[in-house]
C-alpha cells in the first residue's frame, strides 16, 4: 500500500508539472484537449472520387488545424486497410461497407473503428452507356462478338471484378472475361466508346464523375439493390486505428468525424481534381477550397459545434449502416 501511494504521489507531481509548463491536461485525467499528436498519415487509393476527398482535407487540416500531414496512395482497398490496422497510417476516408470491402473490414475490424460517415447511399453495378439497345444483364450474349467478350474492369483484386463474374455466372452469361485495369485506363476506354457510339460494358459505382460526363445506365439484375451479389445501398466511412480519438486534438478528430460529402461536393471535388491541368493534386484541392467557402464553412462549424460539446467523441458501431440510421 505505501508503494502504491508513493506511486500515486510520484503520477500526481508529474502530471502537475506537466499542466504547470505546457497548459496540458491530457493525459492527466482532466478535461484538456483529447491527444496532443499534430502529425497524421493518411492513405488513399487511386480512386478519384477518395483522392479528390483525402487531398482535400490534408489541406484543411494543414491550413485550419495546424497538422502535419503525410498522404500515401496505394493500389487497392485491402492495402489500404492493412495499412491502418497496422499502424503504419492513421486514417482512410473510403471503406465501402457492408458489402464491397466486406472482406478486409471482417478481417481487420479488431484494429480498426468507424470514426463517421464520409458520403451515404453507394450504389454498384455494371454500366454501360444508354445508347446500347440492352436493358437486362442476361441479354449480354447478343454483343458478346461486339464486346471482344470482355466486361471492363478496375485494378486487379477489387472486389467490383469479383461482383462482376459472380453476376455473370448467376445469369449463365458465358464466353465474358472481366478484364483488370487501372481506373484511368477503363475511363479512357469508356470515353473512346462513347465518342465513336460502340458498345462497352464498365464496372460501374456511384459517387464517381463518369456519370456525370456521359450518359450511362446500370443493366438490370446486375447492379445495388437487386441481387445479393451487390447487396444494399452502402455508405462510405472513415475508418481509424482504435487510438485515433485519443491520440489527436478534439477539433481534429471533430472535423474528420462530422465531415460528409452530398454528391453536389462530391461532384464538384471531382470534376476540379480530374481537370487540374499542370496543377498539383494539393494546389487543385486548396483553389477548390478558395472557390467554395459555402461547403467549407459547412464543415467547419459542425467541426466546431462537436468540439465546444461537453459530450464524449465516441466511435461508430460495427454494424453501422445508412439503413440502419434511417430506421433509428
């Protein structure tokens, strides 16, 4: 007992010494800042719709909240995953769930939190352009000559190419290889499609700037909403190490977890990262933030509003879902 109460004494003085030379509580048992870590890594994957989100808000967080920021981008999600459950990065802004990143979530969820959400109501399929005289995923055996037999892909390992010849199967669609490629190489080869009228099947998801710059739809029976192989409507989430809300400022973990993208910012941040021109990946997001205070101040006063809160920040449960938000 009389080691413990020297021990005691000794955290005490510590602690008072600390608040004495820095101001600090944290750590201490009081009610200062939450984390006192001003350096964050984050990891993106080379998704434009996440890029444009995670440069984005490395400036916020740079020019608002005095962070030093590092970003990473790797080829594909489950690195992505890997990578925060690991430690090695703080903070990924684009885990597909329930359904499309169902895998790496399951097997990492231990080390991993939902810190919010980051744009709700995803949807998935395969797409093709709407002069294509098909409605039903069953009808592909007619262009299958035309289609070289192939359904354009993603990076090799994404689970939307693994979605893709499940539906193919389930409808006995023979003679189709889904063909892996880089997200740009598919854009382009949608783009040279459309400009000379030709059939083209493309794994397809929404938020994403393609359906905005062409006229596409989803074939029926192969897209979010009518098949298991698709599942629901999802949400995209932040995703942290299971430290996160102790280890940084308030205001910081505030602003990651209140911030939500409608498809209007979504849209824009896009379009404005996809046209950068010469312009870096970090000098296109800050003249977007310049050209749009509205959206910004948006985030930023819910950003300030959670952190003046007397309320403890708490981590999203597991199964977390739009779905299950709108039936609360």
């Amino acid at each position: 007992m009389e080691r413990m109460t020297n021990a005691l004494s000794t955290a005490v003085a510590v602690c008072t010494l600390a608040v004495l030379g820095t101001g600090l509580l944290a750590g201490c048992g009081g009610s200062g800042d939450q984390g006192t870590s001003r350096q964050m890594d984050m990891v993106t994957v080379n998704w434009i719709e996440g890029l444009a989100m995670t440069y984005m808000q490395e400036q916020i967080l740079e020019n608002r909240y005095d962070m030093e920021v590092d970003v990473r981008e790797v080829q594909g999600g489950g690195i992505a995953f890997s990578s925060v459950a690991s430690g090695d990065r703080d903070f990924f802004n684009e885990a597909w769930l329930p359904t499309t990143h169902e895998g790496p979530w399951g097997e990492q969820k231990d080390q991993l939190q939902k810190l919010g959400y980051t744009y709700r109501g995803t949807t998935a399929g395969l797409a093709v352009p709407a002069y294509m005289d098909i409605e039903h995923v069953s009808e592909l055996g007619t262009f299958r000559e035309a289609l070289d037999g192939e359904i354009n892909g993603i990076e090799s390992g994404a689970n939307v190419n693994d979605q893709a010849r499940q539906i193919l199967k389930n409808n006995d669609v023979e003679g189709f290889s889904v063909v892996a490629s880089s997200g740009p190489a598919t854009w382009q080869a949608l783009q040279t499609a459309i400009n000379n009228e030709e059939p083209i099947v493309v794994t397809g998801w929404q938020p994403h700037w393609k359906w905005s710059e062409f006229d596409l739809k989803y074939l029926e029976g192969a897209q979010t909403g009518q098949t298991d192989v698709f599942g629901a409507p999802e949400d995209v989430f932040t995703i942290v190490g299971n430290d996160f809300i102790e280890r940084y400022p308030r205001e910081v973990v505030c602003f990651l977890q209140e911030f939500e993208a409608n498809d209007e910012q979504v849209g824009s941040l896009m379009f404005a990262f996809k046209d950068r021109g010469d312009m870096s990946q970090e000098e296109a997001m800050q003249q977007w933030i310049d050209n749009n205070p509205d959206h910004v101040d948006q985030w930023i006063s819910q950003a300030e509003e959670c952190a003046a809160s007397d309320a403890p920040l708490e981590y999203l449960p597991d199964d977390a879902t739009h779905s299950a938000s709108s039936d609360a």
